[in-house]
C-alpha cells in the first residue's frame, strides 16, 4: 500500500470515528473494552475470556464444533469486522479478493473449508467473506532467537513483531486462541479476529513460531492452489513435537506467496525459507538466528537486499550475547519494529512454557507485556 493511499486511509477512519455513524459502531463493537467474558462457560467449555484487557478464546472438538463455537461466542465481532472490510476497503478490491477467495478454496483443506462453514453459519456472516479474510493476509515481521552461550543459562527464547497496515482497524482485533483439537496438539496462538490459523503461536510440546513476508523472492507472485501459511503453521503446530519435525512439514508444502517461517523449541530455532517452487533451511551461529522480510539463501532471492531491522536484531544480540535476558529481548524487538505497524509483540520461552504478550496498541513491542502460562492455560 502507498504512502498516500494509507494517509487517506487513516484520515478517513478517524473522520468516521468521530462523526459517530455505522461503522463507528463496528469499530467500537470489536473494540476489547466492549468485549464481555463468557457468563455461564466454566473451565474445560468453549468460552472467551478478558485477560489483562486481551481477549483469550478457547475452542474444543473437531474443527467444525470448533468453528461453530468461535461464531457462537464472537458473532458480533464478526459480523462488524466483515462491515469494516466493505467500508474501509475500495470496492474493487474486495471483489478481487472474494474473486481470488473463490479460485482458491477448491486447494483449502476440508477441515478447515468445514471450521470457516460453521463460523459462518453460526455467526450469521458470508462464508465467501470469512473465506476471503483467510486467503489474502500478508504481513511485514521479524524474529530473533538467541540461545546456548548467547543467554546466561543457555535457555533459548524467541521474539516476534507483528507489523500490519490500517493500524486504525486492525488495533481493534488482537486476540489470542486456544485450541483444543480433538485429535493433534493443543495451540495458543496471537491472532486476529477471524482468523482460522496462527501467525504466531505455540504448541503443548513447547514448539513456537512466526512467520514473515517475504519481498525479494527469485519468482514473487501467487499459487492458487496453495496455502497461506497461517493455516500451514497451525496443521504443522498440531502435528509437530519438535521445531526441526515443524519445519521439515513446511518446506514439503505448496505456499500461496514467498515466506519466511521461524520455529524454535527448547533446544533450537531453525529458518524455512520457503519460496513457490523452491526451498532452503537456514541454522543458527553461535546460539543466534533472526529473519524478517527477505530471503538471505542465494538460490532463493532475485538480488541481496540492504535489510536494516535484520541488522538492527543481529546487533542487539552481538551487543549483549552472553548475557541476552529478556528485557534485551523486548528492546530488540522494539529497534525492529515498523514504525507506526507494529500491532502485536509476542516473547517465548519455551523451556519455561511461557509467552509474554503485547497487543491492540502502537508499537506493541514498547509494552506492557501481559505473561501467558502456557501450561496453566492449555489445562482450562
């Protein structure tokens, strides 16, 4: 998106917001202060729940109970973030995206084609819109991982930034998700309203990851009949014991566009480079690895690229390798960040089960970070 369509944009949206009609009322309904916890659910039910201002959804059964429960429960959330899209969004866009939506759905997989159907149903929304949603994101990250004799004692800990466009909408729709599958690994996820997959997540046997745009692939374009790599990542965190076992899934799969994934354990992070007909896995030096918006393997990308918020995480970690605590971390993350995007920051340490998690404000990355007890969570 250029520079002047975004200021139109956001001129817009805070024209709308003060003038006080439809789509300020949307606005306000996906807002969290206006979110209410589940009443009547107890642990163990599908519910939402109002954590230090973020909102925390839990899902359980198979994909279609699943879906059903994530529209019971968010209907009206879903009902205005659809409003938003069509206001805020040029006409023609959002045809060409429900026309892309179209051509691409044969490729979705059933389980999720089923999860979008009965969200749809159950929240009174069009299954085409909430298909479309799905298909198109495309998101500008980054990630560092230090671990072995970059930290005190070894333990490996991963950052993550989420940096989006239209700031004005998407401020309103951090959530977190945790799934319950019937059969598979349960997931806490840091998402957005509407969502099927993860973005950025982690799993009960500790495995965390992201992913990130990629902007100089050798064949940059778009492969109908792939996926998205959220609904990859969160078929891979299901399935997968171990960062490598995660990876080694992704790089097997046809991708929708270029991409760049992160996933870490307790042990090690690893890279997937992942292009549309090509693939390479990148490895960390010395206990450090960190990745945003391009390819570094030679045989991925079209031209090297000048990437200063990939020099700016290798820095930080040369400049306190040794003694990388999590407080470097944050900073890390926050000499990274997009400046003016930066929407959700989210810190594992996977060998502790723990996710620290900065949403729904800009930057995300500056805090305060509200500490999630993966362990204790997955057991509601």
């Amino acid at each position: 998106m250029n520079r002047k369509f975004s200021h139109i944009i956001t001129l817009l949206a805070v024209v709308i917001l003060v003038s006080g009609c439809k789509l300020y009322t949307a606005y306000n309904d996906v807002m969290h202060s206006h979110l209410e916890a589940s009443s009547t659910a107890h642990l163990g039910e599908p519910r939402l729940e109002i954590q230090n201002n973020i909102p925390v959804l839990h899902l359980y059964g198979t994909p279609e109970e699943m879906g059903s429960q994530y529209g019971k429960i968010l209907k009206k959330q879903l009902v205005s973030v659809i409003y938003m899209v069509e206001k805020v969004f040029p006409k023609r866009m959002v045809k060409k995206y429900m026309a892309f939506a179209e051509k691409a759905e044969p490729s979705m997989p059933y389980e999720y084609r089923t999860f979008i159907k009965a969200m749809a149903e159950s929240s009174g929304t069009d299954y085409k819109k909430l298909l479309a949603i799905n298909l198109v994101p495309k998101t500008s990250c980054s990630v560092l991982a230090v671990w072995d004799k970059a930290t005190p004692d070894g333990s490996l800990m991963m950052g993550r930034n989420a940096d989006y466009n239209l700031k004005k909408i998407n401020k309103a729709l951090g959530i977190i998700i945790v799934k319950h599958p019937k059969t598979g690994y349960a997931t806490v996820a840091s998402s957005f309203i509407g969502l099927v997959g993860s973005l950025t997540g982690i799993n009960e046997k500790g495995v965390c990851f992201g992913n990130m745009l990629v902007k100089n692939s050798r064949k940059d374009s778009t492969q109908i009949d792939g996926l998205p790599i959220h609904l990859w990542m969160q078929i891979g965190s299901e399935k997968s014991a171990s960062a490598r076992e995660m990876i080694n899934f992704l790089t097997l799969q046809k991708q929708m566009i270029p991409i760049n994934v992160m996933c870490a354990d307790t042990s090690e992070a690893i890279i997937a480079e992942l292009g549309l007909n090509r693939f390479s896995v990148r490895e960390g030096s010395k206990g450090v690895l960190a990745s945003s918006n391009y390819f570094y393997s030679s045989e991925m990308y079209s031209k090297p690229e000048i990437d200063n918020r990939f020099a700016c995480l290798m820095l930080n970690a040369r400049d306190h390798y040794g003694e990388f605590s999590l407080n470097y971390l944050q900073d890390a993350m926050y000499d990274a960040r997009v400046p003016n995007k930066n929407l959700q920051c989210v810190l594992f340490e996977p060998s502790k089960m723990l996710m620290h998690v900065s949403m729904n404000k800009v930057p995300a990355s500056k805090g305060p970070f509200f500490t999630v007890d993966i362990k204790k969570l997955l057991k509601e």
